[in-house]
C-alpha cells in the first residue's frame, strides 16, 4: 500500500489530530502544575506557546511515522470505518 491513497490519509490525519491534542493537554497541564506550586496559576499563567510548540512538533512526527509505516496507518483506518459510533 502507498501514502497516496484516502485510507492512508484518512487515518494519518486520525493519528495527527489525536497526538497533538494528547501532546497539547499533556504539555499545558504539566507546565501549568509546576508554576502552581505554592501560587494560585491562572489562564494567563499557562504555557500556551511551549504547548503549541511541543504539539505541532509532535503532530510532525506522527505524520512522519505514518509515512514510513504506510500499509499499517491504512489498514487502521479501514478498520475504523466500519464501527458506527
């Protein structure tokens, strides 16, 4: 199977959305629960731009890692296709 076919994209971009939400989440909760010991952190306190940095970083790698692993991405996103949610 090659990268040039829906089923791939399809679940490339499965795969990239999910890690970068992951990432995003994990980064923004880890950095504001650091700067919080001993002081109340706000929205403002939050580490937006290191959080968006380490997401797109990571999103770039999971696209990365499904273009060498093609006929797996594909075949997860045919499986997923059938089950109604």
């Amino acid at each position: 199977m090659t990268i040039w076919t829906k089923a791939f994209w399809k679940g490339a971009l499965d795969r990239a959305i999910k890690t970068f939400f992951q990432t995003f989440v994990a980064v923004l909760v880890a950095g504001v629960g650091a700067d919080a010991v001993g002081i109340s952190a706000g929205i403002l306190d939050a580490p937006w731009l290191a959080a968006l940095s380490v997401s797109a970083l990571a999103t770039f790698l999971s696209i990365a890692t499904a273009v060498g692993n093609a006929d797996n991405t594909a075949k997860d996103a045919s499986l997923d296709s059938g089950r109604g949610v």
